[in-house]
C-alpha cells in the first residue's frame, strides 16, 4: 500500500484534494539577538531581503524577495533570526508560561525549535535536548552557538529512555520523527509506503508514553509532526487520550480542527482540540497541545 | 579557566569566570549558571554557553567569548566599514583604508575584535602594523569571523 495514487486517495477520503502548493520561505526573528523588530527587519531589507509579516505568527516574516540568500548575511551569522518553516514555529508557541521552566525538548536536533524554546524563556530556566543520532548533534551545537543559547544542556539519547535522567519536567515538546509530507519532498510518494508510517506512529506512541511519565502533573506536552498521515496525527492522539493520563487541551492557532472520523473510525471527541495544517504557503503540519489529567 | 584569561587578555580584557562554572566535555569548555549545573552530567554534549576548543595547545574561541570579551569596555576593537563587512566574514583580512574606528591598543602582534558599526562581534585577527585609515595594504589579519558557521554548515551538510 503506497504510491502517489494511494495516498491522493487517502487524503481524498479525509476531505482535501492538493491544489495551489507554493511553499513560501519563511523566518523568524530572534529577540534575543534581535531586540529591535523593526530595525532588523530594515537591515535586512537594506540588504536585499523583502520580508512580509506572517499574520499567524507572531516574530515569523515571509521571505517576499532575496537578492541574496537568507542563510548568508551577518544578521543570520549573528543568531539574529534563524530560517523556520512557517508552521514548524507553531508548536513552540503554543506552551504557556516557559519562562524559568525545566522543558524537554525530545528530538531536538536540528534545533530551531530549541533556539524558539530559549528565546521565548529569555536563556531562563533549563532546556534538556536530547537526538538520538550522534551526527545531528552537531548542527544542534552549532545551531545554539550562533543563536547564543544559553540555558540547554544537550544529551545524545532516545527519548524513550528519559525517565533515565530522573527530571520531572514542566513543559515537554515532541517535535516527533515522522514520515514527513510530499509537499516539501519530491521523492516522497516513491519512498513511502503504510507499512513505514505504522512504524514510524508505534515509534511516536511510545516515545509519548515515556514523555508522560517524565511530565509534573501540572505540565504541558506539546506533540507535533509534518506528516499529514492520520496513523501519526490524529489517530495517536485519540490512542494517548484513551491509554495515558493526558487530556487534549484547546489550542488557538493557524491550521484546520483535527479529524474525528478517520476512515469511518470514530475517534475521541477532544481530538478536534488539534490542528492539522494541509499543504499551501506552508508544508503539513499536525500539533496537538496534552496536559495531564486528574487521577480519576 | 587559565586558558580563557590568558586567552582575554591578549586584548587587554580581563575575564574572571567563575572556575566552579566552567564544565569541560573533551577538549570543550562551557560556562554553566547555578540553576544549570545541577543537570549537567558526565555524559553530556553540550551545556550553557560554549567558550571554545583546545586543540594542539591551541585556544578557538567560540563567538559567545569573544562577544563576552567585547561587552568588557576595555577589550581591543576595530570598528570597520560596511564594504569591507562581507570580505571579512568570508576570511579575508583588513585593510587599514576599511578602519573607522580603533579602540584600546593598536599594538602590531597583538590580538583586536572586528566589529562592525553596529557594535556587533564579526570576528577576531591580529594587528599586523598599526591600524589606521592612512596605512596602506593589510593592518589585521583574519583569524576567526562569524562566516565559520556558514562554512561548518557546508561540512556537515
Ligand atoms: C522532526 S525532527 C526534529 C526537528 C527539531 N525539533 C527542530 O525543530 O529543528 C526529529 C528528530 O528526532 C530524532 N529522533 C529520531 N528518533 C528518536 C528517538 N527515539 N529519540 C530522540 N530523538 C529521535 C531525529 O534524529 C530527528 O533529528
């Protein structure tokens, strides 16, 4: 089961025919490094970077225009803004409250999320990021220095062991492996299959086990993919709601409500309390925002 | 630590870092607070603030230390001009006719920051002969500028 047809059927089935993809480069403005919104944005139009606010986001600009690349100007070397796709700066902002917080970041690399994470915190409290892969920690690293983090401490390690580090954390972002979407990969329908998208959400369930137990009771868990496939999305939300002791919480952001009938299965109610965010400006996205619940 | 102090005052900055602070991974030194330590194990990657590498005798300064040493007032500068901005983060050397401005010692061997005119830290060189609009060719050698990660993204990529 796979191929470009099985899956245009697939999505078909859950009510969005692709139409109109331009994906649109995006960025988004480090206050840290960049305290003065408007004065970075008028270096980097004074540079030959056109940059538009994106109106879902609050530091996000799209880049309109770019005589040069947005990868190679002093305002980037400086951690000044870090390049982010438009939707994958959603799930960060979605926590309350980060300031002064210990937050697990659990597939941190390569670490956009983990520079929004210590910007929002103001370099307070405690980042933990853990990657599993030894080779993708070095973009990580390198990825703090130039955005001047200071308040992580970055472990090689799979999430599902975090119990070993005996933290209880206030705030937890999965920004989960996923199978990743055709929309930003061309060879996508050639390389994936169903078979790969069931491995890849069983791997995403236990990683979420293993993050509630790691979450005080008054935390929040933010799970996020770029996978349009329900198995990963939806359907895991609707399996944590039912096995772990989390609750959907309501989120305000861009993107549609998550599905609650997915091939004629129904799912829990709250799973509505997502967002899915189909192909467009922006790549697929899905985020879900967990809190625990009361012991029964 | 010594490593570090020594390293700062080749601009003529002093440093003093806390030695209970400073956690060493490998070759690698990082600067921890009091609310960090606590969660930095023997098995960690990285932690806090980098401040840069050891290797064959030889202190590299992570960019967060020479910003440190620049916040320090006294700390050897030159300020250049936006020409000359992109040639330096690309690893050239500077011109003394690209200098505006030149703060603290201009001595030839010793170390200077390379900041543009918004007080941001692009790099750091070494003074070659007094710096100065009037002198003509090379007044700062390259040593180490912002472009590097630009470049270690190219490596890992
Ligand atoms: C979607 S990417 C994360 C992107 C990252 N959060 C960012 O914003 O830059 C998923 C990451 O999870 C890592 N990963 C895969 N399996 C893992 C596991 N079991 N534990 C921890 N990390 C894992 C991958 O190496 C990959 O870097």
């Amino acid at each position: 089961m796979s191929g470009k047809e099985f899956f245009l059927h697939r999505y078909e089935k859950l009510g969005w025919k692709p139409s109109d993809i331009k994906l649109k480069q995006a960025i988004r403005i480090n206050p840290t490094n960049a305290p003065n919104l408007e004065e970075t944005v008028e270096r980097l139009q004074s540079r030959g970077i056109k940059l538009e606010k994106i109106s879902f986001l609050e530091k996000g600009y799209w880049v309109s225009k770019a005589k040069l690349s947005a990868g190679a100007t002093t305002e980037y070397l400086l951690g000044m803004y870090s390049i982010q796709e438009a939707a994958a700066q959603i799930p960060v902002s979605l926590f309350t409250d980060l300031e002064g917080k210990v937050v697990l970041d659990a597939c941190a690399a390569p670490g956009g999320k983990t520079v929004q994470l210590a910007d929002l915190m103001h370099n307070s409290g405690v980042i933990i990021a853990l990657d599993v892969e030894k080779s993708k920690l070095i973009a990580l690293a390198n990825h703090l220095e130039r955005c001047h983090v200071k308040n992580t401490v970055v472990y090689q390690m799979d999430a599902r062991h975090v119990a070993e580090l005996g933290i209880k954390f206030g705030r937890i972002l999965l920004d989960v492996p996923c199978s990743g979407n055709f929309a930003a990969d061309s060879s996508w329908f050639a390389r994936r299959s169903l078979k790969d998208i069931e491995a890849n959400a069983a791997l995403q369930r236990e990683i979420l086990a293993k993050a509630a137990v790691s979450l005080r009771d008054d935390g929040e868990i933010v799970y996020a993919t770029c996978s349009l496939e329900p198995e990963e999305n939806e359907m895991n939300v609707d399996w944590a709601v039912r096995n772990l002791r989390l609750q959907v919480e309501e989120i305000e952001c861009y993107g549609e409500k998550g599905l609650t009938e997915i091939f004629g299965q129904k799912l829990h109610r709250s799973v509505e309390n997502c967002r899915r965010i189909w192909p467009g400006q922006t790549q697929g996205f899905f985020v879900c925002k967990f809190r625990k619940r009361d012991e029964p | 630590m010594k490593t570090i102090a020594d390293f700062a005052r080749q601009f003529d900055a002093k440093l003093m870092l806390r030695r209970d602070l400073v956690v060493k991974k490998n070759n690698r030194y990082f600067l921890v607070d009091e609310k960090l330590k606590p969660f930095v194990s023997n098995n960690f990657y990285f932690a806090g603030t980098y401040l840069g590498k050891v290797k064959k005798n030889k202190f590299f300064p992570s960019f967060e230390l020479l910003r440190m040493i620049a916040e320090k007032g006294k700390a050897n500068k030159i300020t250049i001009n936006d020409r000359t901005e992109w040639l330096f983060i690309c690893g050239r050397d500077v011109f003394g006719k690209s200098i505006v401005k030149v703060e603290g010692s201009a001595k030839k061997g010793a170390h200077t920051l390379v900041m543009n005119r918004y007080s941001d830290c692009l790099g750091f060189g070494k003074i070659l002969r007094e710096p100065s609009r009037e002198v003509a060719g090379v007044a700062v050698k390259n040593v180490s500028d912002i472009g590097d990660f630009l470049r270690r993204e190219r490596k890992n990529s």
